[in-house]
C-alpha cells in the first residue's frame, strides 16, 4: 500500500492570528469630532458609483462601539489586530492643523487592545485620501509623497511609544489601478498619465513612510500589503496573452518590484521613465521587514481595446468549485502565490487578508450560520500549510473581516465579516465562521494539529 503523504510542519510557535479591518468600512461618524471629508466621501455621493446608493457614514459605528467590537477580538482569541487610521480625521485636511479629538480616538482604542493582550498592527493608508490634497493634485501630483511623509511622522511620534507594527499601505495597485484608470474606485479617474504619476508618487510615499518610521519607532516592525493574484488569459489568443502580461505588471509588479528590488517591471519602467527622477528608486527601495499579502483567487484577464489599458477582467473558467461563495475557488492558486513571493522577494510574508463574502442572515432562531465560509477557509488554511510545507516564511494570518461593514463598489451587498451586523440596529451576532475560527486558533496554540 502507498505510504500516507507526510504531515505538514506545524506553524511557528509564534505564528500571528488575526482579523483586519480600515476605517472607512466600519467606523461611521464621518462628520464626528472633526473629521474632514475624504475622496471616498465624495465617491459615495455619485449616482451609482456604489450598490444600492450606500456610503460609509454609519458603516458598523465603530467609532462609537469599538470596546464591544474589542471584546468580540479578545473573545475569539486573536492575538492580533490590523486596523487603518483614517488620515482625514486626524488630519482634516490632509496637512496643517492636527484633529486631537481624531488622535484621542485611536489613543483609546490602542490601549483598550494592548489591555486585552491584542497588538495593534496600523495601516497608515487605506484608499480614504483627504479631500482636500485630492483638489490639490491627489497621488498625482509628486508633492503627495511628502504629505504622506508628514501624517505618517505623526502617527509614529503619537502611537510609536506602544506601537511596533507598522503598514505603510494597503493594497497599492488596487487604489491606484481602479482610481486612476479604470473608474471603479475613488477618485473616479481614467487617465494613463496619471495613472502612472500615481503609481510613482505612491511608491515615493512608501519609502518616505519607511524612513519616518524607522526614525521615530525604535524597533519597529514594518510592512506593506500587496493585493498579488496570478493573472491568467481568459482564453489562450495572442491579445489575451499580451492583456495579461500588462495586467500583471500593473497588478502583481508595479509596487513590490521597485520597493523590494529596485526596479519597474520592463512595460512599466518605459512607460514611467519621464516621471522618474534622480535618486528616486532609492527613495523607493527601503528595507522592510515583511511582505504583506491579500488574495482571495486569481484574475482572468482579456483584451478590451476601449479600455485604457487596452485590458479588462474576464471570466473564470465554468465547471470549478465554488464551496458555495458563489465564485471560483482556487487555494492552489493561494499556495502557489506564497511561494512565488518567497523564490522572488526572499522576505518573510504575512497573509494581511483572506476570507469571502456572502448573504449571511440569522435564521428564525437568529443564528448566523455561514458553511461556505467555513468550507473556503478550510481549503484555503490547508493550501497555506502546504505552501509552509515548501519553504514559504509564513509569520501569521489575518482574516478578512472581523465584522461585516462597508465593501466599497459593492457597499453592504456583499458581507466578509465573521460577525454579522444588523445594519439598521448595529447588532453584533458572531457566525458560525466565528466558532470556527476561535477553534482552530485555540487548536494551534494547543498544539493539536487540525490539518494532518
């Protein structure tokens, strides 16, 4: 008889569970205390620019329940939580006069979780641009990266004394790919030059970010989150082929190449060689010290000569299984891509996001039952172990979401949350998902071994 496959390693002792949320999604109060309005504000107020007319100005209001929504964590038993700080609301207007009502807020919410044994993990952009820098050129104009510099100096010099994990960004090409080129995301422009202007100022803002950071946090822990798919031809043509190509560089490349490289991918570089200065790619290229991965499944990509690009997303291949989310579900694709990031980059990585949405409702006994969640996770954990397996230096994983909250585009019609949220009452009600989740985090540390 064959001989059983061998058990995979188990995961490093110290190996980090969390969930992750932003600002814009949960905490609501978009008028509260001062806050000033950010370019998702406006987004939200175009005609059909989002599901249903939905917007971010209650979301889960997080900003007034966050100790319930802290003992939720510490109840399930993370021991971490990723989180945004919302610039515009410790920076009203992206520059000048700080917002002390803004800071005093994650002040408290930072303590409350170093209370509860949770480290706080901040993002220091999460898509919510102030307004006001947008009216002045947004990530399109150069000066950006320097604003961007400044509000993260604050942060540090504000939280630093207790916080020791830092992100610069969260998910790069995804704000500026659908922002500045394909009109699905704030600010709702299509535009290739500046597209590319984004790109590079971006890119110039996460090393002024490091660098401030790494000035004003001794000891700090610093990443970025990458938003990283394999992308694959919808079918096999030589202009779906070159759609792909592009798409990756654009998706994949655009941001982890030259920060952790030095370097553009070669489409790219050409395309941005007049906006590139002297000294800039070692701007770009400071060290950090992990790489932060969101994915979910792949891309499937086609040519679209009315795009601006000339690229679109095409459709999956039918026959796959979908575990019941409603779209194709490929953990290969999950394992796969945490090995590429350590043959390509040879840093360790952290999964900042993975989960999936659904319709999730209580049921007549107001349970919130969630199986095809809990069949997505459960392919998806094995495919992570598999890739540990192999050699990829994977520190922990975050799940997306904690609650369920506003999903940009698809506003509140799409819920990733382990807890579910009556959005008319802000009830919280943990998932069965929830249960799940506690279980195989209370099993790791146990040391009993889920995935055999």
């Amino acid at each position: 008889m064959p001989s059983a496959a061998p058990a995979p390693p188990p995961l490093r002792p110290d190996f980090v569970w969390g969930v992750s949320t932003s600002a814009y999604q949960i905490e609501g109060a978009a008028e509260a205390d001062g806050r000033g309005p950010s370019i998702w504000d406006r987004h939200c107020r175009i005609r059909d620019a989002v599901y249903n007319g939905d917007s971010g100005d209650v979301a889960c209001d997080h900003y007034h329940r966050w100790p319930e929504d802290v003992a939720l964590m510490k109840g399930l038993g993370v021991n971490a939580y990723r989180f945004s700080i919302a610039w515009p609301r410790v920076l009203p207007t992206g520059r000048g006069a700080v917002n002390e009502a803004g800071l005093d807020f994650y002040d408290r919410l930072i303590d409350r979780l170093l209370a509860a044994g949770i480290e706080p993990w901040v993002c220091l952009y999460h898509w919510d641009l102030p307004l006001a820098l947008h009216e002045l050129g947004g990530w399109s104009s150069r000066d950006c990266a320097g604003r961007y510099a400044d509000y993260a100096a604050l942060c540090a010099r504000r939280y630093g004394d207790r916080v020791t994990r830092w992100i610069t960004f969260n998910e790069f090409s995804v704000f500026t790919l659908f922002g500045y080129a394909i009109p699905w995301a704030a600010p709702r422009i299509t535009d290739r030059a500046q597209h590319l202007r984004a790109v590079h100022h971006v890119n110039l803002a996460h090393g002024a970010g490091v660098d401030a950071l790494r000035a004003l946090v001794p000891g700090a822990s610093i990443g970025a989150i990458h938003n990283r798919q394999v992308v694959i031809p919808e079918s096999d043509t030589p202009e779906n082929r070159a759609a792909a190509a592009l798409l990756d560089e654009h998706w994949n490349r655009a941001f982890p190449d030259p920060q952790l490289l030095g370097h553009y991918p070669p489409q790219l570089a050409a395309a941005l060689e007049p906006y590139v200065q002297g000294g800039d790619m070692a701007r770009i290229a400071r060290p950090v010290d992990w790489f932060g991965l969101n994915h979910y499944g792949p891309i499937f990509a086609k040519a679209d000569p009315a795009a601006t690009w000339g690229y679109g997303w095409g459709e999956a291949p039918p026959g796959g299984d979908d575990h019941g989310v409603g779209w194709a579900i490929f953990p290969d694709a999950f394992r796969d891509e945490l090995l590429e990031i350590q043959r390509r980059y040879r840093i360790p990585i952290v999964v900042t996001e993975n989960g999936c949405g659904g319709n999730d409702a209580p049921d007549a006994t107001g349970a919130v039952n969630d199986p095809h969640r809990i069949a997505y996770l459960t392919v998806y954990q094995k495919a992570l172990r598999e890739a540990v397996a192999r050699g990829a230096d994977v520190r922990g994983f975050f799940l997306w979401s904690l609650l369920d909250n506003f999903e940009w585009g698809s506003g509140y019609g799409n819920r990733f949350g382990l807890v579910h949220v009556d959005f008319a009452t802000q009830k919280r009600t943990p998932k069965a998902s929830f249960r799940w989740y506690a279980d195989l985090i209370a099993r790791e540390r146990a040391g009993v071994r889920p995935y055999p």
